[in-house]
C-alpha cells in the first residue's frame, strides 16, 4: 500500500511525564528494537567476523536496493552490500505501497519530484518490462467535485504541462466515458499513469544485486552502530560487523536516527503517519475501473482519499492519515514509548500540529468512524456504501518535518565524506526509485 499520501495532523499535547520518561533514559527507553537500531547497552554482543565491502548500503527498500542495482551494474568491480533489518525486502513503506506509477503531474517543476518521476517512471516501466514483472499503464481522473475546486485544478493541468506530462482537462460527458461512476465538474485525464506491485520489484532487485559474485543483501541486519575509523566505516549489527570504504543511509522511517548515528547532524526529524485504507467488495469492483482521485489541498504535499485499482485485482481506497505511535505502527493499538515521546516533544511537530488541528481532527474522524470514511469517498463516487467497504492493511509514511513545522515536499541527500543519507524520500519515491538510485550513485562517485 502507499505511503500516506494526505497526511493529517492531530493535536497531542506534551505532558512532564513524557520529558521525565524521556530524561531518565538519554540513551533511548530500553524497549527492544527500535526501528532496526539498538542500544548497545541492552543487546548482547554476537560473534561474527567483519566483512569488508566498498559500499553498504542500510535500507532494503525500493530506494536502497535501486542505489545497489545501480551500483553493481555501473561499477562492477565494486563489493556492495545492502543491509536490510526485515527478513525479507521491502518490508515497510515500500511493502505497503499502493502500487501507483506516478507520470509527475502534481510536483513543482524543476524540483527533484518532478525530474526523478518523470526519468524513473520510464525506467521503471523498463525495468518490469525486461524481468517480466506484471504493470499497467491504464490512466487516472483527477476530478474537482465542485465550482471551487476549478481553480486548484487548473493550476494541476498548468504544472503538468511544464512538466512535459501528456494530459487533458475534460469535461463531464468525457469523464463518465472513463470513469461512470465517478461525480466530478471536470477533470484531468492522465493517461500515463499506471499500477505495478512494487514489493515484487523489490525481489527482482535483491536478485539482480546479488546475481554478480560478492554483492548481496543481508537480511536481519539491524544495525546498533556507526562508527567512522580513519579511512574506513565500521558497522555492528545483529547479523555481524562490516567494515566499507562507503556509506549510504536508505532507512527510510529510520533515516534521520541512522543520519545522526552516522555522525552528521539531520536537519529534519522523520515524523510517521499512518495511512488507513479500505478495500471494495467484489460487487463493488464495476464502481471503479482504473484510479480515481480527488483534487489535492494545496496546502499540503498529499494527494487526499482516492480508489486505485490493484495490479493483482481489487480496488483500495483512502488513505486517511492520522500520527502514528510507533514509526513502523500499522495499527491502530501499535504503540512504541520511544517514538511516540520523540514526536511529542519535537518542537516542529508540535508548531505543524497547532498550525494544522482542524485538517488533523477531521482525518482521526474518518480514523474511528467509518461513515465518515464514507462520506469522504462518495464525494467522488456516489454509488459507495458502507457494506462496499473492507478493512484493509494500512501504511506509514515516512514524513520529514523541519524544525519550523514545514513538511519537506521534496527528496532530501546529506552528504559528508563517506556517507550519502537520503533524509526524506516521500511519494512518488517508489516510481522514481531507479532514477533516485543514479543520482545516489553520481554522488557517490565524486567521493570515489
């Protein structure tokens, strides 16, 4: 499923007990891992020799493992390898992703959404295409449901236009041809967008890394520390010591902790929202032909509640997005002590969170009550009941916030010497993974 795109903020106010909690332990809570890192202190040491490599990358997602693929193929005489702290790849934001290929209709032009979605959507289209992976462009409607929303949706059709994205605004009669079920006043049609499993593409670039002798990913490979020693980087984890000439932080919702681990000091702190969706009925299923969304709040870089029909057959949709209480919190009683504490006294989360309380009321709304779930998604499509609606397996995004409470709305590298941090990687990081992994790749190249 995708990373919440349409994150909502609610008010949590920070009580003393959380700074005392907080205070009494300065070197973490000594609660079990915490996002793949661990205090040093509360995990016995194993034995394993240190291997060596050119390259670790931390961070088995679609990002990491793109950087690596990259990296193995450009520099074939380099030793790569990805670190990964699941048993398997892929295994959160990008393992929870709804599957759209993006065209880059929405992002600025000119900023790094735009240039990355564009490139890295052909070479994803590419990538599947050459390793027989199941994608579709088939084509969304973004629809304005009223008078008022015109406006916003004509400033979407301009930026696609600066973008080089093949679009059209459409009237109703058109709209119904694409989407019969869908109420709109008018709307972009953009065919040029499309579904893929991106969990499946995430196997398929495990496989490729690891098809040429000595590359390879490590699964259960938490990492406990970093440590740079003269010309070398040296890393614990639970599955053994590495030692690399360079490293490259992929973390994704561990990024800014993996980012300071590293040495440097992140100049945003990840922040996690969890996305919750539903899926349609079978029944249900001739309401939506391909994606359908709504025309996004321009005051925030999301895409708001929306259907998306599912490469392996179904239809999802949401999100809605509420704070997470743990960074890789899925449900809704999924609590980490930690993370929730660092969010709460995080003085740019609570500017966003007082800024923005309306917008986050109303998402914990459609959190607990699923007619107002409902309400939200028959804005677009009329025909939808409650009896439609099945739960389905939510997502957490990764949300960088400043220190002044902006949410960064674009992707974020970190550099020092030897190490590349990739600090904020929001959607569409998933359709421009490839191309996000050659510019990881060139800069890596200027430190070679």
């Amino acid at each position: 499923m995708m990373p919440p795109e349409r994150p909502g903020l609610s008010v949590f106010w920070v009580v003393p007990e959380i700074r005392h909690l907080l205070n009494a332990f300065p070197g973490g809570l000594p609660i079990g891992p915490i996002g793949g890192v661990f205090p040093n202190d509360i995990v016995p040491k194993q034995s394993h020799a240190m291997e060596n490599s050119d390259v670790v990358i931390i961070g088995g997602g679609i990002v990491g493992l793109a950087t690596g693929l990259r990296l193995t193929r450009e520099k074939p005489g380099l030793k790569v390898i990805v670190l990964e702290k699941e048993a398997t790849p892929g295994h959160h934001q990008t393992g929870h992703n709804s599957g759209v290929l993006h065209s880059g209709i929405y992002y600025k032009p000119g900023s790094l959404k735009a240039v990355n979605c564009r490139e890295g959507r052909k070479a994803m289209i590419e990538f599947c295409a050459d390793e027989g992976i199941d994608h579709e462009i088939c084509g969304k409607v973004i629809v304005a449901t009223s008078e008022d929303e015109l406006p916003a949706l004509d400033r979407i059709f301009q930026r696609g236009q600066e973008n080089g994205i093949k679009c059209e605004t459409i009237e109703k009669e058109r709209l119904k041809e694409l989407e019969p079920h869908a109420a709109g006043v008018r709307a972009i049609h953009v065919p040029e967008a499309g579904i893929v499993n991106f969990s499946r593409v995430c196997d398929r670039l495990a496989e490729r890394i690891s098809d040429r002798e000595g590359n390879r990913v490590v699964y259960k490979a938490e990492v406990r520390s970093i440590q740079e020693k003269g010309d070398a980087i040296i890393l614990e984890t639970r599955a053994g010591e590495f030692e690399t000439r360079f490293l490259v932080n992929c973390a994704g919702l561990q990024s800014d902790r993996v980012t300071a681990m590293g040495g440097q000091k992140p100049n945003v702190k990840i922040v996690p929202f969890r996305g919750e969706y539903y899926k349609l009925t079978s029944e249900a299923h001739t309401l939506v032909k391909n994606l359908i969304y709504p025309v996004p709040d321009p005051a925030f870089p999301f895409l708001g509640v929306h259907f998306t029909r599912m490469i392996e057959g179904g239809i999802e949709c949401g999100p809605n997005a509420v704070l997470a209480f743990a960074r890789e919190g899925y449900g809704k009683t999924n609590i980490n002590l930690r993370d929730l504490a660092e969010t709460l006294t995080y003085p740019g989360f609570l500017k966003l969170a007082s800024r923005f309380w309306r917008i986050g009321a109303g998402e914990m709304l459609r959190s607990y009550s699923k007619p107002a779930f409902v309400r939200a998604l028959r804005r677009l499509v009329p025909g939808i009941r409650a009896e439609h609606l099945e739960p389905a397996p939510a997502g957490v995004r990764a949300q960088a916030v400043a220190p002044d409470g902006a949410m960064v709305d674009d992707f974020m590298i970190q550099e020092s010497r030897r190490v590349v941090n990739v600090c904020n990687a929001p959607s569409p990081a998933a359709t421009a993974a490839l191309n996000i992994g050659n510019i990881i790749v060139d800069k890596l190249k200027t430190h070679f």
